[in-house]
C-alpha cells in the first residue's frame, strides 16, 4: 500500500521524538517539526535513512566530531547539521 505523503511525514515527525536518548529526542524532534513539512518524497527518503543511523554516530556529526561519510553528505544532512534550535 502506498503510503501518503502526509502520513509518512508525521510516522517521521513522531520517529524523530522517539529515538532513545533525551537529547537527540528534543535535536531530531525539533528539526522534524520546522522541516519535515517542507520536504519532498525524495528527501523524505533521505531523512528517514538518517533516523535508521546508530544515535552516537548522529550525536557526533552534529557535535563536529566527525563528518557525514559521503553516502549521507547531501541536503538533508547538510540542513540537519545547520539546524539550530531556538533559545
């Protein structure tokens, strides 16, 4: 069965606030709620593969202490890592 778009971005959105760790649930969740929305079916796939990543390997990208290998290095990723969340 073909998933809508609009349901596959909220089973994302709510993937996205339940990971496991505390921090990455508030990171990942906040990114999926501003742009989740806005992204098409191709990106979609993109992020979905991101939140199939081991948490520490995600924790140390957004951390700097290692870059995206470059399988990952495209938008999504380079979107995700320039996120930041509001004060």
């Amino acid at each position: 069965m073909n998933e809508s778009l609009e349901v596959r971005r909220k089973r994302l959105a709510y993937r996205s606030r339940h990971r496991g760790t505390k921090e990455l649930d508030i990171l990942v969740g906040a990114f999926a709620e501003r742009h989740v929305a806005g992204l098409d079916a191709e990106q979609l796939g993109r992020f979905e593969a991101l939140l199939e990543l081991p948490e520490p390997l995600l924790y140390d990208w957004l951390t700097g202490k290692s870059l995206p290998p470059p399988e990952h290095d495209h938008d999504v990723t380079r979107l995700f890592l320039q996120f930041k969340l509001k004060p």
